[in-house]
C-alpha cells in the first residue's frame, strides 16, 4: 500500500512539475540556453579548445542546482504554505514517503535534464567522454547538496521569501560557479569565496572528470561537506506550517 502510494505521489510530482511552465524555463530553458549561446557566439576565453567542452559539465550542474534547489525548495515552500504538506503527512502515504516521493520526482527530473543536456552538446560537436559514469555520481552527490539547501529555504522562510531567495541565490551561485565563466576570470578574494560554494564544488568536479584533467579534491571535499551540512540543518530546522 505505502510503494503504491510513493508511485502515485511521485507520478502526481512529476506530472506537476513538467505542467509548470515557469519551472520548465528554470529547469530546462535556461540551462539548454546558455549552453546554445556561449557555445554559438564564443564569448568566453578557457583553456578548453572547444567553448562546449567547458560549456556542458557546467551546465549539468546548473541543471542539478535549477531542480534540486529552485524546483523543489519553491515547490515545497508554497505547499507548506498551502498546508498542503500537513495534510499529505496525515495520510497512508507518510511525511517519510512524501520525501522519498519528492526525492524520486527530482531525480526524474535531472535524468531528462542530463540527456537533453548531452543531447544538445552533442548535436553543436562535443564528444561523450569516458567520465561520464563518475560525472553522473558527482551530480547525485550535487543532488543532495542542493535539495537540502533548497528544504533548507522551504522549511525555514515564508513561501514569498523562500521564492525571492530561491531565486537570487540560483543567479548569484550561476555567476560564482563557473558554470558559464570561468572561476579563474574572477578577482582572487572572488574565486576564494565561490571555492567554497557547493556550485563551483560541483561545476569543478564534474568538469574535472569529463575532461579527463587532474581531479580537485579540495572542491570534492567542499561538496561533501555541502551533501552533508545542508541535509542535516533542513532536518534539524524545517516545519511542516508556515
């Protein structure tokens, strides 16, 4: 009964999701657009000799943080706000299996996102490397960083903060990620401080790999830190009522 329920719920998720055309444009529009243009027009100088092999890891990474973070932490936010989420706990399908639920629905997500992502860069000339299953494992591992940073907000704010700070914290971390600008094209005490940031952790990693170029583990052991920090400071701190 409760599997059954999870499905439904995360059927019901998913189908909520893809309906919205505002969190279709965060998700999906942005991501692949940035990817088209910077790729198209060349107006970013890396050490990469294609502007698309820098391009795509970092926007697989921008696509973890637009669903993991800005999808379900407004989403989340407003249901709390709705007294959606008490009323969902108090049925069969459990508060644990609304976020089992919630979880699997973002996953779904990202799986459509990363082969969009890799279809599009393929299609203007990148070539799928051999990195691709470990990229994959640093995504999740981006997964769990974001999404507690996004219960994190959704728990803690009220839903018109909570969409405010979703927000501007989605363009600040894509200005300091070095997902679309090179981190090393920052003024020093910058690039100090976006090191420490889960986005460029995650942006790093993953282009590390897919590049087959010397891993960096201090940026590994940042997003650790993130999966780690943010899930524990969501469950310690969020409410299910506004």
């Amino acid at each position: 009964m409760r599997r059954r329920a999870v499905v439904a719920q995360t059927r019901a998720e998913t189908l909520l999701q893809l309906r919205r055309g505002e969190n279709l444009i965060v998700t999906l529009a942005i991501p692949l657009g940035i990817l088209v243009f910077f790729a198209k027009v060349d107006a970013i100088s890396t050490d990469f000799a294609h502007p698309v092999d820098f391009l795509v890891p970092g926007v697989l990474s921008l696509a973890v943080m637009a669903a993991a973070m800005v999808s379900l932490g407004i989403a989340t936010g407003f249901e709390r706000r709705y007294g959606v989420l008490k009323r969902l706990g108090t049925t069969p399908l459990s508060r644990g299996g609304l976020l089992v639920a919630k979880t699997a629905t973002v996953l779904v997500l990202e799986i459509l996102q990363i082969l969009l992502v890799v279809a599009v860069g393929v299609a203007i000339g990148w070539h799928v490397p051999a990195g691709i299953v470990p990229a994959i494992g640093l995504l999740l591992l981006g997964t769990v960083a974001f999404a507690g940073i996004g219960m994190l907000m959704a728990g803690t704010l009220r839903a018109e903060a909570n969409l405010a700070a979703a927000n501007g914290l989605f363009l600040v971390l894509l200005f300091l990620g070095g997902m679309a600008y090179p981190l090393a094209k920052l003024p020093t005490p910058l690039q100090d401080f976006a090191k420490a940031l889960p986005a460029a952790a995650l942006s790093e990693t993953v282009r590390a790999v897919l590049a087959s170029q010397a891993f960096p583990v201090g940026e590994l052991a940042v997003l650790v830190a993130w999966a780690i920090g943010a899930p524990l400071l969501a469950a310690r701190y969020f409410r299910w009522e506004e």
